[in-house]
C-alpha cells in the first residue's frame, strides 16, 4: 500500500478514469481486480484506525463506488462482524463488477435492504460508499436524505474515494454531502479533497494506488499538485559571509488610509521577520508613529499624495500594495504611482478592488506581480459571484491568471496558485480555520514581498510564502490554540520556519 505523500500529484475525475483504463489496457489488470483492491485496501484502512469493530453500516450506491463498499462488507463478515448493508440506486443498472461483488456479499450473508430512513443507527462504523466520482452534482432525493441520516448519526465515517456530494473535481458542494472522519482514494488523490469544502468533508485522506505501476499513473499529466513546505524552503538564496543589507532587497509597503492603518504595519513587519534586508513603508502621516513604535527597523514615511509618494519609489527592489490602502482618492494615487514602475509588485486587497472596477489604467501584459485575491476580491475581479468562484476555485485561479497575466493565489481553504498557463495549480495542503480574522493576508502579503526582495523568483516566493503563512498558522494552533487567533502571532513562527529550527515539529 502506498500512502499519499505532500507532493502527490492531485488528479480530477477525467484522468483518473484514463489511468483506470489504462491499468486493464496496458497493465493487465482486470477493473474487477482493481475494485477487489480498492476495498481490500479500505477495509485495512478501517482495521488500522479503529480496530476490529463489532458491526459496520455499509451505504452502497449502485455504481463501481458501491461495488467497492459491497467488497468491504463482504470482507468484515469473513472475519465475523456484524455488517449491514442499505443500498441506494437501481440495482438493476449496475455493471458487471458492481453486481459480482453484490454477489460476493450474498454469499457471505450479509443482509443487503434498501435505505430505510427509519433504521436506528447506535454504534459501529459507517462506510459511505454511496457514489464516488461518478456524481455530477445533482443530488436525488433519496441520496441527499441518506448523506443526511450520515452526518446525523455522530458515528465515525469512511468515505469510499470521495465523500459523497462533494465534487472531486472542484471541492463544492452543492446542496449536501458525507461528512467524513477519513477519506480513503485510490489511483490518484482527487483535487476536490484538498480545496472548497474538501477539508471540511474529507477528514484525513489516505491514499493507495491500487498496485498501478507508476510508468501508467504518470502517462497522466496531473491538473494540480500538493506543495511541500521542505521542498520550496530548500529555494532560499544563501547569502555570503560578507553579505549587507542592500544585497538582501528592500521591500516597500503601501498603504495604511484613514483607520487602516495596522494592515500595513503588519505587512511591513513580515517583510523584515522572513529576511528581507530592508523595509519601507509609505502611509498617511498619522500612522508613522505607530509604526515606529511598533517596528522602529521599518522605515516610516507619511505620504499626502501621489505626488509625495514618487520619489521614495526609487528606493525599493520591490512593492506590497494594498493592505490598509482603502479606495479613496489618496489610495488611487498610491495605486496609480505605484504602477508607473517596473518594479515586481505584491497586489493585495483593496488595490485589487480598485483595479477591479477599472479606476486605475494600467496595461496587464509585461507586469512583474503577484495577485492575492480572497474569493470576494477573487468575483471582483473576474465580474462574477462569490458562488460561482467557490463551486470551481480551480477554474477561477486559472480565469484570474489568464486575464491579468499575474501569479495568482486564491485565498481560502486549499489555497490555489496559478503561475503560468499549461502547468499545473499548486495546492497548500497546510493551514487551519483559526486563520479566518483579519490582517492574515496582509501578514501573508508581507511575507511574500519579503521573499521576493531577496531575489527569490514570483512563482516560489509566493508558494514558499504560502506554505510558510500555513504552516506558521499550524503552528501557532499547537502552541495557542484555535480561539483568538491573530494575524500578529504568525510574526513569532516565520523566523522558526525560515531557520528550520524544530523542523521535525513544523
């Protein structure tokens, strides 16, 4: 059994079902053979985790996924577990491998009913193998009750390759789905599991291959891939003994108007806690002291207008714009100066919003920047909903890049990062829900210019930077906890991280 890595290549339904095709084409291996092994692999899973349990509930659509819960079943009541199976679906539509492992169930008498709403379900395990990657986002009545009775019964679940309801490809879920305590995939880790509601429905995912030789799976170019902190953080530039500061960048931050002005210090801070030689930061004059009681290593500069702003844009290797900036007419200025250079640039929230409605001309084409767009910013500036970002993250990241020519990362859950067309997403696999307050993507922004101003290239200084965010966030979870969370308190891990001190912990 071979168990999902942070580098593993994530698939979508498409070519799974390629790699599923070739494995009986090229490599011999009869799709009854690959559902045997797909619930031979779960049911060790279950046995790993929980131990030998006296009954489980097996909800079995009618497709290939049901086969693989019939396998399950029919390998529990071997070994003397109670098994139930409620099936869903027309049995009568099944394939050929779905109605022999039915079969195989039978005859180990297992009781197989129909789903009956009215069962009461008081202990044991459930296994949700109800409809895989197949299901195309209508759910039917009888489905969406059964996902509900699931959810309802506080036992621990097993989704069968995907919970049931969410989409593998995109992570949405559209009106319901199998809230999971472990996902068990198989032949490739499916995008969906890692984005959207993917980590809320998945619980912890576990990956087998099902013994597909790998020279079959990698005929396959995958659409995305997992991002591996330990990987990215080995990109750092080293730096000569002899090494001053100016050699190691100086990133300036814009922004901070009226009442805002804390977003730009926190950026301005991250700057300097990830290396960066030097940072500036150009705010309205009555945030400068703050700052500097704050952060006195941060050079402070009250700025009125456009006008006062030009010249310190002479200084800087690179620029964080948009924490705190607001959408005034001193903001559009800011914004406006800012994009009359050619330096590399970090576009963060309310400069999106401007560039959004189009209040700032600038040309997309040779731009050196890198977009941070939350879902909200993210509809903003592709002219659309919040929903209909979220029911494909996916194609919006891809949309975003497109259009603006930018490195993109879309915020949230399963954080996406689009660099180029043709390559595939990058996925962040660390982060927590404590990361839902304010100032998180300013901190995230900073760090980000901070990387970039030591020389570090747009693409990996924003998936390094990403996973470090992440990860710092995991960390500060372990140590504070989950409640009252702040922005600020990433500031305390960055260095840990960057430093690989307590690397193993991380």
């Amino acid at each position: 059994m071979s168990h999902y890595l942070l580098h593993q290549a994530l698939f979508n339904a498409k070519t799974v079902r390629e790699i599923d095709r070739l494995a009986t084409a090229k490599g011999d291996i009869p799709s009854a053979e690959l559902m045997r092994r797909a619930g031979q692999a779960a049911y060790a899973e279950l046995l790993d985790n929980f131990g030998t349990p006296e009954c489980i509930h097996v909800f079995c659509g009618a497709g290939n996924n049901g086969g693989d819960g019939y396998i399950i079943a029919s390998l529990a009541a071997s070994e003397n577990i109670s098994v139930q199976v409620y099936e869903l679906g027309n049995t009568n539509r099944m394939s050929a491998d779905t109605k022999h492992a039915r079969r195989m169930c039978l005859d180990a008498k297992v009781e197989c009913n129909a789903f009956n709403p009215e069962c009461n379900l008081s202990e044991g395990i459930i296994i949700d193998s109800l409809m895989g990657t197949g299901f195309d986002g209508n759910l039917r009545e009888e489905f969406a009750e059964a996902i509900e009775y699931i959810n309802s019964s506080l036992l621990p679940v097993i989704s069968i390759d995907i919970p049931s309801g969410l989409s593998s490809d995109t992570g949405a879920v559209k009106d319901i789905a199998v809230k999971a305590d472990f996902t068990v995939t198989f032949v490739g880790v499916k995008q969906g599991l890692f984005t959207g509601r993917g980590p809320a429905m998945s619980g912890d995912v576990i990956y087998d291959s099902l013994d597909i030789p790998d020279r079959i799976i990698q005929e396959q170019l995958p659409p995305a891939e997992l991002m591996e902190l330990e990987e990215l953080i080995d990109y750092m530039p080293e730096f000569e003994a002899d090494a001053y500061k100016n050699q190691r960048g100086h990133c300036m931050v814009i922004g901070g108007d009226h009442g805002t002005g804390g977003a730009s210090l926190m950026a301005s801070q991250a700057c300097l806690k990830v290396g960066a030689g030097l940072a500036s930061l150009a705010t309205r004059p009555e945030h400068v002291s703050a700052s500097l009681a704050r952060q006195p290593e941060v050079m402070a500069f009250g700025v009125v207008s456009g006008q006062a702003l030009e010249p310190l844009l002479e200084r800087p290797t690179v620029l964080v714009i948009g924490p705190g900036l607001g959408r005034s007419s001193w903001s559009e200025q800011m914004l406006q100066k800012a994009m009359a250079t050619n330096l590399p640039m970090v576009i963060d929230a309310d400069a999106l919003n401007i560039i959004a409605d189009g209040r700032v001309i600038t040309n997309f084409e040779n731009r050196l920047w890198v977009m941070t767009p939350h879902p909200g910013e993210a509809a903003r500036l592709l002219g659309v909903t919040i929903t209909e970002i979220q029911a494909d993250r996916f194609a919006a990241v891809r949309a975003i890049q497109e259009k603006y020519n930018a490195v993109v990362l879309l915020k949230g859950a399963g954080t996406i990062i689009s660099s180029q067309q043709g390559s595939p997403l990058k996925v962040c696999p660390y982060g927590n829900p404590a990361m839902a307050t304010a100032g998180m993507g300013d901190v995230l922004a900073g760090v980000i210019g901070g990387l970039v101003a030591q020389g570090m290239d747009l693409q990996t200084a924003t998936e390094l930077g990403c996973c470090m965010h992440s990860t710092a966030a995991d960390t500060a979870v372990e140590e504070l906890g989950s409640r009252g969370l702040v922005a600020t308190d990433m500031l305390a891990y960055l260095d840990d991280i960057l430093n690989q001190r307590n690397f193993d912990e991380l």
